[in-house]
C-alpha cells in the first residue's frame, strides 16, 4: 500500500525550491522514475524503521515474556514455599496443642503429686510426734516400772522390819512379862524366911532379865527408827510415783488427742 503522505511531502517539497536549478531538465519519465525510486526509498526505510520498531517490540516481548515467566516461576515457587511453610505451621501448631495438652497434663499430675506430697510430708510429720511420744511413754514406764520395782523393793524390806518388829516386840512382852514374874517371885521370897541360894537367885534372873530387856528394847528402838525410815523413803516413793504416773496420763491423753484428730 502506497503511502499517501509521501506523495504530499514530495509536492511540497517540489513546491518549495527556493532556486532555480541550473541542471539540465529531466523528463517526465526520468522525474516519475525518480519519484518512484525515492517513494520505494521512503517505503524501504519506512519498512525498515517498522521491522527495527517491530524487532524492538518483540525484544521488549520477549524480555516481558522472561519476565513474565520469571514472576510466573517466583510465584509459583513461593505459593509452594507458602504451601510448605503452611503445612510446616499447620504441624507445629498440631504439636503444639499436643504439647500444650501434655504440659496441662503434667502440670495437674505434679499439682496432685505435690499434693500427695504435701499430704506424706504432714502424715509422717504427725508418725514423727507420734513416735517421739512413744518413746517418751515407753521412758515413762520404764520409769515407772523402775519406780514399782523400787518401791516394790522398799515395801518388801519396810514388810520384813516390821515382821522383825512384831517380832522383837513380842519377845520384848515375853521379857517384860519374865521380868514381872521375876519380880513377884522375889518379892514374895523376901516375905519368907531368906536362904543364901533363895535370895541370890530372883536377883540374878532379875539381872538377866533386865540386861535382855534392856537389850531387846535398844534393838526395838532401832528397828522402830528404820522403819520409820523406810516408811518415809516408801512415802517419797509413793508420792514421786504419783507424779510420773499423772505425767504418763497427761502423755497418754494427749497422745489419744492427736490420733482422734487424724
């Protein structure tokens, strides 16, 4: 297709010569070659400029298409990377709730163990007082027992001073009744007629009588004084008894309190 415009630029430029050329005149058929060589000119740098433009484009084209590609392949990579990422997000956040649940888990587990604990710890602090005051109770009888032998050992003797002392008070009345006979037989020796051997014999049974009397009341008067002595030891014993046996009571009720309280 024959460019339209060439033709106007050619008739104006041809109306547009300022001098006359001295050249010698062309004709017709040289002119209408010319124009015809110089509008196939015009064609073939227009065909030219359009084919650089048109290589041009499809450089840009084919640079746009790189490109193109190029964030097409970016983008599918990272929708991949982002599918990736997301189901590498989706399992951890799978193991974390698993995780999480654990951790709850255990965290009630080791509040009920440190409950249990807790529990133990006041259970075998309670056995600790319970068995401290065992011991104790055992040391109170022990002590009592001790005490019960003791003053068992104490009534036993203050039993057989006191037999001893019935005894020798009994033979202190046999004497004291000797004595009296004695002197009745002497006293009624001196009313009759007096022999040497009569006269000497209630004086020397006398004598013996009254040197055993005076024997056996100086045996009474001791065996008297350590019983007495025994019957204050015994009396101390008691008294000291007493007071380990209401300590023992106040162990031992004390003892029931905290068992009952359990």
């Amino acid at each position: 297709m024959i460019n339209v415009g060439f033709f106007r630029r050619a008739k104006k430029e041809e109306d547009v010569e300022p001098n006359v050329d001295t050249t010698p005149v062309k004709s017709p058929e040289d002119i209408e070659k010319e124009r015809i060589q110089n509008e196939l000119d015009y064609l073939k740098n227009e065909v030219n400029a359009k084919t650089e433009k048109l290589k041009s484009i499809s450089q840009k084209l084919e640079t746009v298409k790189e490109e193109y590609d190029k964030v097409v392949n970016d983008l599918m990579s990272s929708k991949k990377d982002w599918k990736e990422k997301k189901d590498e997000f989706e399992s951890m956040k799978t193991d974390y709730e698993e995780i999480s649940g654990k951790l709850s888990t255990t965290r009630n587990q080791l509040a009920e163990i440190k409950k249990q604990h807790e529990e133990i710890k006041a259970d075998f602090a309670k056995f600790q007082e319970a068995k401290a005051q065992l011991e104790t109770i055992k040391t109170e009888i022990e002590k009592q027992q001790s005490e019960f032998e003791s003053i068992k050992s104490l009534s036993e003797e203050a039993k057989s001073k006191l037999e001893e002392y019935k005894k020798l008070q009994g033979e202190y009345e046999i004497l004291k009744a000797k004595v009296a006979t004695a002197r009745y037989e002497l006293k009624s020796a001196r009313e009759q007629p007096p022999t040497q051997n009569i006269k000497d014999e209630p004086r020397h049974i006398i004598q013996a009588a009254s040197s055993m009397v005076s024997a056996a009341n100086a045996k009474l008067r001791k065996t008297e004084q350590e019983l007495e002595a025994l019957k204050k030891t015994l009396e101390n014993e008691r008294q000291a008894h007493k007071q380990t046996r209401r300590q023992f009571e106040a162990v031992t009720e004390s003892t029931k309190q905290s068992q009952s309280d359990k």
